[in-house]
C-alpha cells in the first residue's frame, strides 16, 4: 500500500509537537485517499520516543536507535534517512520545518532523485505528487507549488494543522543501522545557546514577545513576568535582539524564528512586515502599543491601545490572583 511517512523531530527526548501536526494531517490524508500513514523516528532512544507517538495513530512506526544522533549531525542522519527509505519506500516523506529538516532536504531530495517543497503551510494529494501553499516573500505572497512525481520530501511549517490523537495499535519496526564515525564528514565542536528548562520559543503555546517599546529593564521586567505567569516563552523583535537585550535565538520574524503558538502578545512591538513574517500564524494575537495606528493592530484579535508602563501591571496583578 502507499505511504505517507511523517519523520518525528525529537529534541532532548522529547517529541516536537510541529512534527505530531505534521503527523495528524498525514493520517487525515491517509484516511481520504485509502492510504497508508507511517512514521519514522531516529534518535538515541528512538524505541522509548515511539511509546509516547503511539498516542497519534501511525499505522507503523519505523525507528532507528543510535548513539550518533544525539545531536544533530547531517551525514549520519542522511545514511539513516536512506536505508529507512529503502526498506519504507514512501509516496510522501513530511517533515516538520526544522533547523534539522532544513539542512537536510535539499540533500536528501537529491539522494532520492525526490521533489521537493519547502516551508509550507498547507498540503494536500493530487494523483500524481503534492500540492501545497507556500508563504514567500515574508509572507506578503503564498505561492501555490505542485509536485508531479513520487516521492515528494516536503517541510511543513509549525502551526499549519491541529493535533488529533488517534488511537490505533501502531507496530513498531526497528531497522538495522550502524554507522562509523570516521565516515563524518562535519564534527559537532561546541553547542552555544539557550539550554535547560526553558520552553522552546517555536513550540510554545504562549508567546510573549518583547519591542522597542519595552525599551528598559523595567519593561523587560513586565513582559518577562507576564510570560513566566502564563507559562510562556519570551520572543523579541530584531530592534531587542539588534541591541543586544535578548538573545539572537529569542528573534522572532523573517531573519528570526517562525512561531505560531494558540496565544501570541506582542508587548510594544510595531508590526513591521519582517516581523509578521514570524508570527502571523499565531491563533489568537493579542497588540499593546500606545500608537492606534500602529500595523500590529491591522493582524491583531485583541488589541490595547495604551502605554505598557500603564497596562501591564494591573493585568499582572489580576493574573496572579488566577
Ligand atoms: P519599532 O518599530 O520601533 O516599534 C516600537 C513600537 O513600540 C511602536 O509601535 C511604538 O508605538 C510602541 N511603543 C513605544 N513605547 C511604548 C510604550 N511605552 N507602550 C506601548 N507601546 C510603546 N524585525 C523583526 O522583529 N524580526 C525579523 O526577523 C526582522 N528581520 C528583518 C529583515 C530585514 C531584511 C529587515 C530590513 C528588517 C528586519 N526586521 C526584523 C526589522 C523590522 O523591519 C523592524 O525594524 C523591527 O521589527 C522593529 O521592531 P519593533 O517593532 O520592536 O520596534
């Protein structure tokens, strides 16, 4: 039977919820078209991952478990990725829009002899390969891209689709894998950058993110309160992260991360195109700025209009009386 093959991105152990998305959309299109809906985990314990992916209904669930794949490194990934490919030999290989799965695909496609879509943010099947949106130009035009031969490699975009567990009796496949070290052609030397238990700003389901206008450390102080109350992750705008008051890592747009968490608040940011390009996705996004006309408005649900200095510490008041 044809196959769709979602790969599960898994960070530290834990499964990202971009590539369960991912996952949810494949079986929904599985069901539609009478296909086959599989996934493909590797990791260090890709066979303790494949337990909490049961939850979201792949008919089976390909893994392989390897010490290597720790941390990212893209020659052994792209060994494991086609020696499962040749044992699964899918119609469609679906990733989730990853660092990882950005460094990968365009090597892999040409491995595979593969189409290949990048960055989309909605797919569906057609008889003969894929059809998909794809959001360019900072999002100011979606493109519609169609792939007319199988396999087709696609990267899907974080937020696109719901998660909808499933419960069917996954079988668990392990392939055989070895790989000699001596056969890397990149070595990992040092990893610089958030770590701990610091919620991933592209999986947050809350973002709080920071501009210009929570210029001080007393505005820095009220976003990074708001966000530790609702159990969010903090973000900024490139003018924060430009002057060095938050992390690159934490830069939210175009040149930044990609987010699209259910709640978004944008505490003093203007809504400059490069910015929306990281955020527009958001569920619901919620603007405080004290200029009415400010773009933000233009995209937001929810909007105050008021100095943050003013607005933010009732509401963080009233939050901790929650
Ligand atoms: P500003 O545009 O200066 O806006 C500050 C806002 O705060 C204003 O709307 C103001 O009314 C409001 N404000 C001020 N004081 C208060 C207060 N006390 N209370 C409430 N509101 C207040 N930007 C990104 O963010 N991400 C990117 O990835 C990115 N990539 C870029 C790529 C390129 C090629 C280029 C050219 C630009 C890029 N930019 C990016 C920069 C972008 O164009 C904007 O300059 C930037 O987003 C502005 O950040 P900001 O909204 O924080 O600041």
């Amino acid at each position: 039977m044809s196959t769709l093959l979602t790969y599960i991105s898994v960070s530290d152990g834990k499964v990202k919820r971009s590539s369960l998305e991912v996952l949810s959309r494949c079986n929904q299109l599985a069901e539609e078209n009478g296909l086959q809906s599989d996934a493909l985990i590797i990791d260090p314990k890709a066979n303790e991952v494949a337990v909490k992916v049961k939850a979201y209904g792949p008919s089976t669930i390909y893994t392989v478990e390897d010490p290597i794949f720790k941390n990212h490194l893209n020659t052994p990934l792209l060994k494991a990725m086609a020696t499962a490919l040749d044992q699964i030999n899918p119609n469609v290989l679906a990733f989730a829009s990853t660092e990882s799965s950005k460094d990968i695909l365009g090597a892999l496609a040409a491995n595979r002899d593969a189409a290949a879509l990048a960055d989309v943010s909605e797919f569906d099947l057609t008889n003969t390969g894929v059809k998909a949106k794809r959001p360019v130009m900072a999002a100011k035009i979606i493109s519609s891209v169609e792939s007319t031969s199988y396999p087709t490699i696609l990267t899907v975009r974080s937020g696109s689709y719901d998660l909808i567990e499933k419960s069917v009796d996954s079988e668990v496949k392990e392939i055989a894998f070895s790989f000699d070290e001596s056969d890397l052609k990149i070595t990992l030397k040092e990893i610089i950058g958030a770590t701990g238990d610091k919620i991933d700003l592209s999986e947050a389901e809350t973002v709080v993110a920071a501009g210009r206008g929570a210029k001080d450390e007393e505005g820095q102080k009220l976003v990074e309160e708001l966000a530790s109350l609702l159990n969010g992750a903090i973000g900024a705008s490139r003018a924060l992260t430009e002057a060095g008051v938050y992390d690159p890592s934490l830069q939210i747009g175009q040149t930044g991360k990609v987010v699209s968490p259910q709640l978004y608040i944008a505490v003093g940011i203007s809504g400059a195109i490069q910015h929306v390009a990281g955020m527009a996705n958001s569920k619901v996004i919620v603007a405080i700025n004290k200029d009415p006309d400010a773009p933000i408005f233009d995209i937001a649900d929810y909007g105050m209009v008021g100095d943050l200095y003013e607005v933010l510490p009732p509401f963080i008041e009233e939050l901790k009386k929650i």
